[in-house]
C-alpha cells in the first residue's frame, strides 16, 4: 500500500483551523433572554472543512482550533468541541453519500438536530460545576433558554453553510455534484 503526504490538505487543514480558531474568539449574545450565552461563528469553518475534506478532517479542525479555549474556559470548550463536532459530523457522513445541495441540507440539518441534544445534555451535567445551579435548574432552562438558543445557533450556522458551501467547494476544486434532470 502506498501512502503519501498530501501537502495541500495538510495546508488547507491548518488554514481552516486558524480561521476557526480566530473566529472562536469573537462572541456574539444573540438570545436577549440569556445574555450570558454567546454565539461564535467558528462553526461555519469547522462544517464547510468537514463537508469538504470528510468528518475526519472537520473533527480535527474542530477539536483542534478548540483547544487554547480550554485555558480560558475549561467547560465552556471541550463543550464546544463535542457539540461543533454533532453538528458537522453528521453533515460530513450525509453529504459524503451524494455531494449536492439537497445532500448538504439534509446533512447540517441532521447535525443540528443532533448538535442541539448534545448541548442540552452536556449542560445538565457541565453547567452546575462551574455555576451556582442544580441540575434541576438546568432542566428548567432546557425549553425556554437552551434549546431556543442553541437553535438559533444552529440556524445560524445552516444558513451561513448553505450560503458559503458552493463557492467554497468551487474554490476549492470540488464543487457540488450537479442532478441530472
């Protein structure tokens, strides 16, 4: 078997990371009713480099660019980590199968669905350790703060991959497959 390094995708990896971890760091309150909670559009990197180079490489550039944010939010980002990768994971193993728009859609919002569980389900155990809530004060933030929040988030992050997918596979040499009518 021969294997070889590809320098391209090793380049472009490291240039998504970068981005992704850039963009981390600008936070964003978009829902009013929990201004504690903040938006960052690091995702939208993390989901265009899974949806163009497969999961693996999007995993990598999530839990990568992710990691100086676990010195200056030791819960906050190994949260990030795992609901960014639910997200585009599944976007990544969906859109692998058939490389269009429809494919892309139904892959981001398969991960979305799946990402907003996971942050819902990481905050009942993560969030009392490091504030002055129970459990069961979580619960109670589950239907009116965190899932309105984290799907705002997600459609965020939807839309902005939708918009940028196309022009990002094209610039990159592998655009979107084409239906035949």
């Amino acid at each position: 078997m021969h294997s070889s390094i590809d320098t391209k995708k090793i380049a472009l990896a490291a240039l998504f990371t970068a981005a992704s971890l850039a963009l981390s760091f600008i936070q964003i309150p978009i829902f009013p009713a929990a201004p504690w909670l903040m938006y960052d559009p690091s995702g939208i990197v993390c989901l265009i480099a899974a949806l163009a180079f497969g999961p693996k490489m999007g995993a990598a550039v999530a839990i990568i660019s992710w990691l100086p944010r676990v010195f200056l939010d030791p819960f906050g980002a190994p949260m990030g980590m795992v609901s960014t990768c639910a997200l585009i994971i599944p976007a990544a193993l969906i859109f692998r199968t058939h490389r269009t728009r429809a494919a892309s859609l139904a892959g981001m919002i398969a991960g979305a669905v799946l990402s907003i569980a996971v942050a819902c389900v990481l905050n009942l155990f993560v969030t009392p350790l490091y504030t002055a809530v129970s459990m069961m004060d979580v619960v109670a933030m589950i239907m009116p703060i965190l899932i309105p929040f984290n799907t705002l988030k997600m459609v965020i992050n939807v839309v902005a991959g939708q918009v940028l997918i196309a022009p990002a596979l094209n610039a990159l040499g592998a655009p979107l497959t084409r239906k035949r009518a």
